[in-house]
C-alpha cells in the first residue's frame, strides 16, 4: 500500500517534469539551434580567417592572429573598448542615482504623479532602437546646443559654478566626469526609465508602520532614508545595475557595436568581427559578474 | 471658581482658536511644519518640471521644426514658431520612406512577431515558474544568457548559418542543396518561435517571475478536479495572467516596432518604418536629384528637418498607443514585483 502511494508520487513527479520540458521546449530548441550553435561557430571563426567564395565560405585556421590584430594592430579597438567600458560605469553610476532619486520625489503624494510617472516613462518606448541613434548625431541639435553654449557662457550657473570648482583645483578629474553627466543629463534620463518603474515598486513595497515606528522613536527622515529604505530595496539595486549595464552595452549608437558591424558589414571580415565581439562578450560579462558579485554581498533580504 | 472657569475655557474646541494660537500652543511646530511643506513642494514642482521638460524638450522641437520651410530653418529670429507655414515636410518624408507601404509591413510584422514571441515566452516562463525537473537551474542560467550575450556576438555566424539553412542535412539530402534564406523573412520567425528574437530573455524572466507570485491553490484545485497540464495553464492560469502578457506584448510591440538591429539583419528587403528612417537622410539627397534632375548637396539642417518628420511621424503610432496603453506598460513591471 505505502509503495503503490509512493510510486504514483513519483508517477505525478514524473509527469510534471515530463510537461515542465514539454512547456520550456522551445526556448530549449531555439536556444540549441539559433544560440549555441552560432556561438560556438562564432567563437571558432574568431580564431580564422574566413574566406567566401561564391556560395560557400570556409574559415581557414589561424590561431590567434586575429586576437593578436585587434590589440596590437588595429588603431581603433582598444581605445574604443576602454573608453566605452568607462564611460559605461560612470553612465550606470549616474543612471542608478539618478532614478532612484526620481523614484523617491515619484513616491511622494503630490498632484500630476501619475501624469510625471508618464512622462519620465516615455523614453522607453519612443528613445528606442534607431531613433536613439539617430538622436545622438542630430548635429542640428547638436550646433544649437554649441550656439546655445558660446553665447551664454558668462550667464549660465553651471558654468560659473564649473568655473569656481575647477580654480579651487580639488579633484578636478572627478569634477570633470560629474561636469560631463551633468551636461548629458538628458541621455541619462531617457536611459532610466524603467530602472525607475522597479525602484518605485520596489519603495513602494515597504510597508508604512517601519517609518512610523523609526519617526515614533525620533529618527530623521535622512536617517530613516539610510536605516530603512536603503536595506529594504537594496535587491533593487542589483536587478537595476544589471539591467542598466546591459542595456548600456547594446545600445545601438555603442561605438564597440558600431565598430564590430562597420568591420563585419564593410570589410567582410568575419573572423575579425568574431573575435573583437567575443572580446567584448567577455570583458562585459565578467565586469556584471564581478560588480554583482560585490553588489549581493551587501544586499539585505527582508524574508 | 474663576480660576477653574479659566482652566475649562483654555480647552476648548480646536476650531476656535485663531491659526496663531494654535501655533504659539504647538511651540512653533506648526508654522515651521507648513513653512517646510510649502517649500518643499515648490522644490520638487520645480525639479519634475524640469526634468519632465528635459525629456519632452526633443519632441516638441521636432514638432515645430517639421512644419517649417528651410527659409524658416535659416532664419535667426524663427525659434518654435514657424514662419512660413507647411506640410511639405511631411509629403517629402512621406514620399522618401514610402510611408504607406511601409507602415503597413512594419504594422504586420511588429504584430505577428510579437504574438509569436509572447505566445512562446508565456509558456517557456509558466514551465520555468511551476514546474520541478532536472536541470532546471542549468536552463534558467542559459536563460540568462541569452539576456546577456549581445546579438552581435553571433550576427556574423547567424548570417551564415541562414545563409545556407539545413535541418540536420534533410535538405541537402533531398535537393542537394542547402537552403538559401537571407532575404525572406521565414527565420525571423523561425527564431522569435524558438524565444531567440528581440529581449525575449526579458520577457521570459517577468512572465516567470509573475507566475511565481500567484499561489499554487489554484492549480492543485484544477488538477484535483481531473484538469490536465495544459489545460489548466490555458483555462486558469492564462487568464490570471493577462496583465504581464498584455505588457510583454506592447513592450515586444514597441520594440520590433523601432528595431533597426534584427529588422536589418533578417528582413532588410522589406520596407519598414525603422530601417527606412536610419536611411532617410542618405536617400534624400538621390531623391531630390531624381525629382530635379540636378545634382544638388542638401544642407545640413534641412536633412535634419526632415529627419526630425520622419521620426515624428514614426513615434506617432507609438504615442498613441502609449496614451491607451499607459496603464498596462508602467503597472505590469511593478506587479511582476522584480526581485534576484
């Protein structure tokens, strides 16, 4: 009796596995036939020199010249690569402050909340795929914002404020990069908006009676801000650094990207394409992992 | 007997106090309180104000832009309102994009590949969010992977890979041939089914985690009553998911919609909204010519006038999708409740 009960346990076990592979079975196909395969053909054509003929084309092993090419050759890609890796952290730093600063103003009762959530959400769906590309070298806009700049140089508070920084002499590196945010905000902006959707259910999650309890006992917002929203999203923030370090490296007007297409597309090096890509592949997965990794170290789980 | 009437007379009702009377009793507490509120809000007004203008900035000196004439463009005293009113912008763009046409196939394609894509998320996610089997951990990684691994990584091998298509070598055994599919848009389709398309690691990540949040009563119900696999995700737990599959639908929508990645790569022979605006000011200068006859260089702002109406008349579908659908793009991301 009790092993006939056992085994129809393990009947329906089986079962639901059977229908668990049965549901994930097309990512399962897809993943093997459109993913896989084309990875490891990609990463064993970066190690060759593909020749096409007509109709054909066979990769010609060269070890690792194209590695060796990229670095130590081309004039452009390890520039590229650097600039753009740290331009990339500086960006994701800005982008995480910056929504959830916004995701906190957003979290407060005022009226228009939901018009503002709306429009501080709109970059989503209309500063996507080409039209992102397209908005970075309008150089309409891009001479007016020079005019703009030339002309009201002596007026503008920022600029004075710069000024004022930059004799004071103290870190001027750093001042610069904050300069360089501060005058890309609007990139910074359109690039956070759904980082700042999750922050905001994320603060929204946390339940009042924490609050009233830290007021009760005579915290300070400020410490409260510290002591209980910072710990109780603290998940948040590695979700949003990940999804905000991806995104920034497949951004279509991304100078690796536009590098890697202009030498596969125009040049018709496959093989120099792969191998700059698989660079690249590498390099980004290991900063998300490793920047994860020190990331969930500090983050708190409430439950 | 004064004395105690005074005590009684000093609380009485709220109300009858003056404003700063009842301030002077709070110890300050009151006006500071308001004071702070007031300025506050004045900041916070100030500061969405700003950035809200930040982000509409773009789009409304787009709109101002496209309905000038390129003496307007030139003119120094001409900012926001046009002088010399027209619509022939937007007959150019029209004319260069062939918008119809084009509208129409990027209306069908975002359609049909965002259905697919969803149909297929929807149920690569349930099996990953209430199913036990082995290996489960090592599917959800490649999951993640495929999140991660930038579609360029594997363009140059995928453009052979369609270049000569073959399943197994059945092809070749049966034609002698292997199949040439660049230019047709069979494996767009082919990988949106396979969940390999645009974000489809995203999608499958939110509808995932969505199903893990409702509680499995429901299930265990309908399997009790003799309901099977299948059918209770299609009769139960489909319905219950509405809001996240509506959501992964516009955002897959929106995307395929502006994609000029994919859309390039696999369907660059059919004319779409995306790919025909990336080579809007390219096709300007020939067009001109051809509708001349003379070989003339366009000038820099009036390529970007009408690239400013191209690109207006592409986000107009989006904007007004996104005023119907505001609701279901924004909520659904914040009841998918996104945790690691």
């Amino acid at each position: 009796m009790k092993k006939k009960r056992k085994n129809k346990l393990e009947g329906l076990q089986k079962r639901k596995a059977i229908a668990g592979y049965l549901f994930i079975s097309p990512f399962i196909i897809g993943f093997l036939v459109f993913m896989v395969k084309p990875l490891f053909q990609s990463l064993y054509m970066s190690f060759c020199e593909v020749e096409l003929g007509s109709g054909t084309f066979n990769p010609v092993w060269t070890g690792t010249e194209n590695l060796l090419y990229i670095f130590r050759v081309d004039p452009e890609y390890t520039r590229l690569l650097t600039e753009e890796m740290g331009r990339m952290m500086v960006y994701s730093l800005a982008i995480i402050v910056f929504s959830f600063f916004v995701a906190l103003i957003l979290n407060q009762e005022f009226k228009g909340r939901a018009l503002v959530r709306a429009i501080f959400f709109l970059p989503v769906i209309l500063a996507s795929g080409v039209i992102l590309g397209l908005e970075t070298d309008n150089q309409l806009m891009a001479t007016l914002a020079q005019q703009i700049e030339d002309t009201t140089s002596n007026i503008s508070i920022t600029d004075a404020l710069e000024n004022i920084l930059r004799t004071a002499g103290i870190g001027t590196r750093a001042f610069e990069q904050v300069f360089e945010i501060i005058d890309n905000i609007y990139d910074v902006a359109i690039a956070s908006g759904i980082q700042i959707i999750i922050f905001l259910s994320g603060l929204q999650t946390i339940s009042s009676s924490m609050y009233e309890a830290a007021d009760i006992e005579g915290c300070t917002k400020w410490e409260s801000l510290w002591k209980i929203t910072f710990p109780m999203i603290s998940s948040m923030f590695l979700v949003n650094w990940i999804y905000t370090v991806i995104d920034f490296c497949m951004r279509s007007d991304n100078e690796v990207i536009e590098k890697i297409q202009e030498v596969m597309i125009d040049q018709m090096r496959y093989g120099r394409a792969s191998a700059m890509s698989w660079v690249y592949f590498l390099l980004i997965l290991a900063f998300i992992g490793v920047s994860s990794f020190l990331i969930s170290k500090r983050v708190y789980y409430y439950d | 007997m004064t004395k105690k009437n005074k005590e009684y007379k000093s609380i009485k009702p709220l109300a009858q106090y003056t404003y700063w009377e009842r301030n002077k009793l709070s110890g300050g507490y009151l006006l500071k309180r308001q004071v702070t509120d007031v300025v506050v809000s004045i900041c916070r007004f100030v500061l969405l104000f700003g950035m809200c203008f930040l982000i509409l900035q773009p789009i409304f000196n787009k709109i101002s832009v496209s309905f000038m004439t390129e003496q307007d463009l030139f003119n120094p005293i001409v900012i926001n309102i046009p002088e010399h009113f027209t619509t022939e912008n937007y007959k150019m763009a029209s004319a260069i994009m062939e918008y119809p046409k084009a509208l129409v196939n990027s209306l069908i394609i975002s359609l049909t590949i965002a259905l697919l894509q969803i149909a297929v998320c929807t149920l690569v996610g349930y099996g990953f969010a209430r199913f036990n089997f082995p290996l489960k951990k090592f599917w959800f990684a490649c999951v993640i992977l495929v999140i991660l691994i930038p579609p360029q990584t594997i363009a140059s091998s995928l453009h052979l890979h369609f270049r000569f298509f073959d399943i197994l070598g059945i092809f070749k055994m049966i034609t002698g041939d292997t199949v040439n599919l660049r230019g047709s848009k069979l494996p767009y389709y082919l990988m949106s089914a396979g969940c390999m398309g645009l974000k489809n690691g995203l999608y499958i990540y939110m509808i995932r985690q969505f199903f893990r949040n409702i509680p499995e009563d429901m299930e265990e119900a309908a399997y009790v009553d003799g309901c099977g696999m299948l059918k209770t995700f299609l009769r139960i737990m489909l319905p219950e998911s509405k809001p996240i599959v509506t959501s992964c639908f516009l955002f897959a929508f929106v995307w395929q919609w502006t994609d000029g990645f994919y859309s390039k790569m696999f369907l660059g022979s059919t004319k779409l909204v995306s790919t025909s605006l990336a080579r809007l000011v390219d096709s300007l200068g020939t067009f001109i010519q051809r509708m001349t006859g003379i070989k003339t260089t366009v000038s820099i702002a009036y390529s970007n006038c009408i690239l400013a109406t191209g690109t207006l008349m592409i986000i107009l579908p989006l904007i007004v999708l996104y005023l119907f659908a505001q609701r279901a793009f924004v909520e659904s991301i914040s009841s998918s409740g996104i945790k690691m």
